[in-house]
C-alpha cells in the first residue's frame, strides 16, 4: 500500500508500508510527522506538514534501513 500527502515545501511524502520493518527511525528524526501503528509500521500523522520539519523528513527519509519513504 503506498500512502502520499502533499508536504508543503518539501514535495510529496510516499509511504510504501509493505516495505516499512518497523525499524522506526522516521519516528525518531521526524515525530511530529511520523509514528508507528502497533504492528510497528509507519504511519503518517501530519501529510502536509509546515515547512519548518523538513530536514527532520529530508532525515527521516534518509534513516529509513527498507526504503519505504520518499519524497517526490
């Protein structure tokens, strides 16, 4: 399943959780945007966030060990 929002600032956020194993790093660079249902897989809880978290995102999707998110 691939979830997106329209981030402002930061381009799209795409989310392929089928390939999210819960390593939750997201989570720790960007937790205003990201949390983690309680099978462990990553949720979005703000698709379009202020402009203000994207190199936490920008981190987020860098830290990410599956590849499940990205900005487009």
């Amino acid at each position: 399943m691939t979830l997106a929002g329209r981030a402002s600032g930061i381009g799209e956020i795409s989310v392929e959780r089928d390939r999210c194993v819960g390593a939750g790093q997201c989570v720790l660079a960007a937790p205003a945007v990201f949390d983690q249902d309680e099978e462990g897989l990553v949720l979005v809880l703000d698709a379009r966030p202020s402009a203000s978290p994207s190199d936490a995102v920008h981190e987020a999707v860098r830290a990410c060990p599956s590849g499940a998110l990205a900005l487009g």
